[in-house]
C-alpha cells in the first residue's frame, strides 16, 4: 500500500476499502435474526409485484366464487338432497381445493422468478438460501386469507349459515391458510426441481386433481367404493377438510384439527428442507 | 498479513457434461490492481467468474479470495464479493430504488440506511430522475450502471464485473471506466472480463487472455501489445489477386507476416512503430502494387489472439489436436 490517504476535514470521503478488516467481519453463515430481516425483505418484494400485477390474483378471486356457486347448485340436490343441507359440506372442500390452487401457483411463479436474472444476484448475495423461498410464501398467506374468506362470504350468500359461529369461521379460515402454506413447500419443492414453469404446472395438476377429488372435499368418503374410500381416508386433504368442516359447522376443536395440524409440521419438516436444499444445488 | 494477492486460484477446471468449459486456468490477482481477463466469445471468461463467485460449482482445483476458501466457505465469499454479471441482474418488476432497498435489506443494513445508501448510489450514477420509474423504462446502459451499483451496497472489498462496457456507447463507456478507476482508488480491487484489447489496455494492470478454457498468456497490456505491434496498418490492393506479392513486400520490409482478411484483397500489417506504415506504402508502389484503402488502427483482440494462439478469434474450435 504506497498510497498514502491523507484526512482533509472538509470533504466527508468514505474510508478507504480494507480487505482485511472485511475478512474479518465475515460470518460463516446468516443468523437466525438476519434469516428473518431477509426472509421478510423478501416478502415486501413479493408484495410489491402482487400490487404491480393484479391479474395474478385472478385464480384466487374466481376460483372461489365460480366453483362454490357452480357446485353448489349442481351437485347440491344429488349428494345431499337440497343445496342448502349440501353446503356445509361444500365449503370446507371449495376451501381447501382453492387454498391448492393458491398452492400450485405458488411453485409455478417460483420457478418464473429464478429463471430471472434477479436471482443470480440473490444467489451471490451473503443471505439465508431459504430466504428466497420463504419470502414469497408469507406474502401468499395474503392470498390465502383472500381466497378463504372470499369463498366463506360467498357460501354466506347463497344461504350457508355455519353452526360454528364466528369463533368457527374464524379458526377455520385460519386452519386453511396454515394448510395451505405448509402443502406450498411441496410445490417451492417442485419449483426448483423442475425444469421449467409449465412443467411444474404440469406435474402440479397431476398432483392437485387427485389430491382434491380423490378426497372427501366434495363428495362424503362413505358413498365410495371400498378401496377408493380407504385411499380418501389417508389423503391429508382429507383431514383438513373434515377438521375445517368441524370448526365451521360445529365451533369444535376435535382430533381431526389436531390431525390436520400434524400433517402440516411433517409436510413443512419433510418438504422445506428439500426446497432448500435443491434450490442451493441448482447454482 | 504476508498474502497481499486477492484471487488466487490454482487450476481451476468446469465441465458442462462433457465439454470441459473452463481447462485448469490459474489467477492470481492482487490487492488494489485492476485484472483484466481477456477472450473471444465462449472463451470461459462469464464461466470462471461464476465459479469465483460461488455461482457455479468448482469442478476442479482451488481458489481463495483474501484467504478465504471458495469451496469450504461460500457464504464469507458472499460478503467479501461484489458481483456484476454479464446481464443485468436486477429485479426487472421493481424500481430502482426499490431494487437498491431491497439489496441493502438483504445485506443486513437497517431500514433508513438501506434508504440512504440507495438514495447515494442513485446520485453517484445518475440515476435520480428515473428512480422510481419501473426499470422496463430503462435503457441498456441504466440498467448496467443500476446493476453496477446494487454490487457496491457494501463496498465490497473484490469486484467482479462482467463484460461491463458491452453494448454501451463510446461516452456512457467512458463514465463507466472512470467509475471503475474510481473504485481502485478507494482501496477495491476489480476482475473484469472483456473482448477488448482496448478496453484492457485503458483499465487493467495485469491482464490474462483466455482461450477454450486456458490462460494463453499474461502480463501487462503494453507488453501484450508488443507481442502484436502497437498499430496495425490495414490495407486494401485493388487487384485481390496482387495478395501474395504484396505480402512478400511486407515480409522483406519489416519482418513481420501480415494477416489475411476473409475480405479478398485485405490485410492486417502488424506495425512495430506507426511511422513504418509509410516504408510499406512506399515500397508497394515500387513494386507497381495499387491500393484501394488504407487505414491506421490499434490491434485487434483478434490479431492478438492470432499472435498468442496462431488460429483467430472467431475460428469455430475444430482441429485441436490437445483435446
Ligand atoms: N450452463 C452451461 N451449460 C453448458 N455449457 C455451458 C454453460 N455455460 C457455459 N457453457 C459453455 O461454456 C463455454 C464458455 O462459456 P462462457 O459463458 O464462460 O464464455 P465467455 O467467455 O463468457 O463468452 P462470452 O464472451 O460470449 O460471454 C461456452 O462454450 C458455453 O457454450
Ligand atoms: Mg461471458
């Protein structure tokens, strides 16, 4: 170092870049403290283009109205005899079908945004490797608390009184957006594996049409023929639903809430890590 | 602290499957220099960059920077590099202060010195009036410099810049230069990529110049420009076909062996000094030789590659026995 910085009071020139003290700063990894400044820099981020681009909540708003109208008077009559007795079962399956949906969408914008040259800089940027995964998801929870309420009020409107009240509107709306995030990681996960966003839309509806009608979302798993009936009895959607379907017509908290919120912790445990781990392998 | 180098890396290898991308490279850059790496299009320049980075994975070898291991110790990397890759890499849906925002946050600066730092930075590129707008209003040249300075949030001690002055015009270049020489001159060290001898004689001290995937050579620009003369003379014969004759003018009167153009009739004349340009027009109308154009230029990168490679620039790999 020939140079030699001589310190004029008057001019506020910033200090001269000392490699070795920046060395010297370096931490190995983010804390769990900056992991969370991260991951919620991220989240306005994502809010950001929500408010710049409206058109993407267009599944969300449609979704709901369209389907729990449509349903309802459809099937109504045929499952449950009238369209009033079939909308309490209707709406915690509208719910958790439009709370998927919301789901895929999250893989697919996922894999949009990395194939992005943003993400180079995030990739070379010292942050957590989930923070790019997990911002976006919180600001989602926006959309699932739209898209539940959405499809509450409009069950409301045709004639759907919950016997649950307010307490069980409100936990039950709650326990979708809770599902909703926590299946997500599943399709984060999708997201950076897979190729491309249309094949993650692809694999994703290969994923959600099952999940949904091979469930007890619409129809009561009972009117199904043995062997379909038992895979109904296993798929989680399944026990969300019935847990909503508790919450909203009952007010009450039972084991299948209980189950239900079990089967989110090991989705997240299972599927968050993989998310990761596949995005920082994918560089 | 005895290591004053910056990059130091040791036969650093990529493969894409089976095309070896990048074919045991050494770089050693110092504290405080500015290192130019030097390549025709596909030459492994962005490639190597990227593995330095932590962008891509190290197939092979070994790097540090300031010490610290690139492999073992990827996220200490993160905070001691500022990265300016070959393509804008900014968030094309926000503003560019809220771009700047977003790159402070992420780096840990509190909320109202993310602002402040943006607010800097958008002054220091002139990029105050067009702040706010959304960035698809940019030009190419505003989004390199908004990309430019979302790498110096920090101030990060290492630079990489990619092709910075690709695609801009001669004055936004020029900014960009002063800026980078700004950079060294608050204590930064800088690795850039370029395909321009120019451009690396204007900015670098030390420059490499990479090929398929290898160093061919290093040094000085002066020195690398020596090894091709400091000029070349272009010419034009009206008659094509007068080609080989007037080569061998060239030949007998300054030792040198011109360049055949693709163009018939063209060649590049090496010069060792500018003022024997007028011995080799002399001596082709002696030789009762016509000449449709002439033009004095600085070499070109391809003329230098031809000089340390003996193929050009441009030439597709194909008969390299090595391989
Ligand atoms: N992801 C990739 N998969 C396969 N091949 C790749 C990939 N990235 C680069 N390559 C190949 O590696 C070689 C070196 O590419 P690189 O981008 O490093 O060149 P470069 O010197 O930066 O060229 P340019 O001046 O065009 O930017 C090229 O032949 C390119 O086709
Ligand atoms: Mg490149």
């Amino acid at each position: 170092m020939t140079t030699t910085s001589t310190m004029t009071a008057t001019t506020p020139t910033p200090r001269r870049v000392d490699p070795s003290a920046a060395v010297a700063r370096t931490t190995s990894h983010s804390s769990v403290q900056e992991t969370w400044v991260q991951i919620l820099a991220m989240a306005r981020r994502a809010l950001k283009k929500m408010r710049r681009k409206p058109e993407q909540f267009f599944d969300v708003l449609i979704q709901p109205l369209l389907f729990t109208a449509m349903f309802a008077f459809i099937f109504g009559g045929a499952i449950s005899g009238s369209v009033s007795d079939y909308l309490p079962v209707l709406i915690p399956g509208i719910l958790a079908q439009t709370a998927l949906t919301v789901c895929m969408a999250t893989g697919v914008q996922l894999r949009e945004d990395m194939d992005k040259g943003v993400f180079d800089r995030f990739k070379s940027l010292p942050i957590a490797r989930i923070a790019p995964l997990a911002g976006p998801m919180i600001a989602d929870l926006i959309r699932y608390g739209i898209a539940s309420v959405l499809t509450l009020v409009t069950g409301l409107a045709i004639g759907y009184r919950p016997g649950g009240g307010v307490f069980g509107c409100v936990a039950g709306v709650a326990l979708t957006v809770i599902s909703g995030w926590s299946l997500a990681w599943i399709f984060t996960w999708l997201g950076t594996m897979a190729r491309s966003a249309q094949s993650v839309q692809g694999i994703s509806m290969m994923i959600m049409f099952p999940l949904t009608f091979l469930s007890n979302a619409f129809v009561p798993a009972e009117t199904l023929p043995g062997w379909l009936e038992a895979f109904v009895k296993v798929n989680p959607v399944s026990h969300v639903v019935s847990a909503v379907r508790d919450l909203f017509n009952d007010g009450a908290v039972t084991a299948e809430v209980g189950w239900a919120l079990v089967g989110c912790v090991v989705v997240v445990v299972i599927f968050a890590p993989l998310a990761v781990r596949s995005y920082s392998r994918k560089m | 602290m005895a290591d004053l180098s910056a990059v130091r890396a040791e036969s650093l290898v990529k493969d894409f499957g089976d095309f070896r991308a990048v074919d045991g490279i050494d770089l050693h850059v110092r504290q405080g220099e500015i290192f130019g790496v030097l390549g025709p299009n596909g030459a492994g320049k962005t490639t190597t960059l990227r593995m330095l980075a932590t962008l891509l994975p190290i197939d092979g070898g070994h790097a540090e920077i300031f010490g610290v291991d690139v492999r073992r110790e990827p996220h200490r990397i993160r905070q001691l590099v500022g990265v300016t890759g070959q393509y804008a890499s900014v968030d094309e849906d926000l503003t560019a202060r809220e771009n700047l925002w977003l790159f402070a946050r992420l780096q840990g600066l509190p909320g109202t010195r993310a602002k402040t730092i943006a607010g800097e930075l958008l002054e220091r590129f002139g990029l105050q009036e067009a702040a706010d707008r959304p960035l698809s209003q940019f030009s190419g040249g505003m989004r390199r410099r908004l990309d430019l300075a979302s790498s110096l949030i920090t101030r990060p001690p290492l630079i990489f810049l990619d092709e910075p002055t690709t695609g801009l015009d001669p004055r936004t270049r020029g900014q960009m230069w002063d800026t980078i020489r700004e950079l060294v001159t608050d204590g930064s060290t800088i690795l850039l990529t370029t395909q321009y001898l120019d451009e690396a004689d204007q900015l670098a001290d030390r420059v490499a110049v990479i090929d398929r995937g290898r160093k061919v050579a290093e040094d000085t620009p002066d020195a690398l420009k020596t090894q091709v003369g400091d000029s070349t003379l272009q010419l034009s014969l009206a008659d094509g076909s007068d080609i080989a004759l007037a080569a061998n003018v060239v030949r007998r009167l300054l030792g040198e062996e011109p360049v055949l153009t693709p163009e018939s009739g063209r060649m590049n004349i090496p010069l060792p000094d500018p003022n024997r340009a007028a011995d080799v027009l002399i001596g082709l109308r002696e030789a009762g030789l016509g000449i449709s154009s002439v033009s004095v230029a600085k070499p070109t990168l391809d003329e230098v590659f031809l000089a340390l490679t003996g193929h050009g620039a441009d030439d597709e790999p194909q008969m390299e026995a090595a391989r």
